[in-house]
C-alpha cells in the first residue's frame, strides 16, 4: 500500500464547512487524488476486534451515518473544560465522509496485516484524534494514537486497545492532515445543535460564545432581582415568570 497516496487521499476527503475553517488547510489541491481502493479480500472486521468491542460498537462503525473528528489530548490536573473519554478537547477537525470512512475500516478494522493482537508495543499512547461513528443517537469513538501508534475503541463503558504498529504509516497520513485542519471547538449543547460539530454556525451563536462565561438568560441577575421581591406562600402561589 502507497501511503502517500492514503495521505493525499485523507487530504481530499475530509470535511469543514467553508465559512467556519478559514485558517484550515486546502484540501482541494489538484494534486491529490482519491486513488484508494479497498482489498476486496478485507470486507469484514476481524474477529478478534469485533468478539473484543462487541456487535453493536461493531455496527456502529459498519453503518455510521455520521463520523464526527476531534482531537484530543491527555487531560490536565485541574482540568474544567470539556472532554470526550476521559480526554481534553482540543478541536474540532472535520467530519469524515464516506470514502475516507470506507479507508479507515478496511486499513485498521478489516486488514489483518495491519494490527498485531499478540503483542503489546512497549510506548506511552499518545491521544491525537477522536474519531466520533454516530448511528442514530447511539455512537462508538475510536481513538487514533501516535507516536505510539495505535487504536483504541470506546464503547458501553468499555475500552479496547490494539497494536496497528504495522500501521504507523497509515495512521500517520490520517493524523496529521486532520490535526492541522483543527478549528477551536465550542459545545454543540450551548448552540442547540443537533449535530455535534462544535462550531459557531450563526451570529447568534458567535455571540452567545462570547459570552459563554456570563451567565446564560442573566439567571443570576434575574435570581438576585427575585431575592428582593415579596414572599409568596403556598405552592399555587408560586409566580413562574417563564
């Protein structure tokens, strides 16, 4: 398998909508292109992984409807910000379309020279990216690592870490494209999104991230002007000011 080609491809086939990622690469260069074509001989997870992270983190991934990226980094003490397994949130680096996803379960989930079951590799992994398989409302994160190189599957509470050490290079092409297409990453839940993209799609939303550490709907301010108003007694008195 020609990385180099992996790489170019990975570059062409992810995704950002192109008002919110200015700073980020271009990923139209007309150099690249999608040449990849998946071993018809690896069209199934491997057991080993699917009898390790169960059916249905497996179909979640076979049938992902959206793959959301982040990346991610050990969590720091005291850390308050957000997080995704246990890991702090560094940004928001694309959504995966089908092409890229086709890759990426054929090279690290269905070609079994690419991971080593017996033995673990003697290195510290290193968090890089989170890759986010949505089904419904129902998701499996599969966590992408380098130097180190592996992957790790989160799902039902559960971890599963593989050796993809033969994958080095592969993961390599996959990694550094989609960390330099980082953009900052603001919670989908403060937008009322109903997709989790993290990014301020509207003016509305530009501001309300401006202001996040305000008090959101003046709560406190409202409380505080309530603290000064008459009592009122009995529960059929109560004045809901909604």
């Amino acid at each position: 398998m020609n990385w180099l080609k992996i790489s170019a491809f990975a570059l062409s086939l992810t995704f950002i909508p192109a008002a919110y990622a200015q700073d980020a690469a271009d990923f139209q260069s007309p150099n690249q292109t999608a040449e990849y074509k998946p071993d018809p001989n690896n069209n199934v997870i491997l057991e080993e992984i699917s009898s390790a992270i169960g059916s249905t983190a497996v179909n979640n991934i076979n049938n992902a409807e959206q793959i959301f990226c982040y990346q991610v980094a050990n969590k720091p003490e005291n850390y308050t910000g957000y997080t995704l397994d246990g890991m702090a949130i560094v940004g928001f680096c694309g959504i995966i379309n089908n092409e890229l996803k086709t890759m990426i379960v054929s090279e690290l989930f269905m070609n079994p020279d690419n991971i080593i079951f017996d033995v673990t590799e003697n290195c510290i992994i290193r968090p890089k990216i989170i890759l986010r398989f949505v089904r419904g409302v129902d998701y499996t994160d599969v966590l992408l690592s380098s130097p180190c190189h592996a992957f790790a599957v989160f799902y039902g509470g559960r971890l599963n870490a593989f050796n993809a050490k033969p994958a080095a290079q592969i993961i390599d092409a996959l990694v550094d494209p989609l960390i330099k297409s980082k953009v900052d990453f603001a919670s989908p839940a403060l937008f009322n999104q109903l997709l989790p993209i993290g990014i301020a799609q509207t003016d509305e939303q530009k501001a309300l991230l401006n202001q996040k550490n305000e008090p959101l709907r003046n709560w406190m301010t409202k409380q505080n002007e309530n603290d000064n108003s008459p009592r009122r007694g009995g529960w059929n008195k109560v004045n809901l000011k909604l």
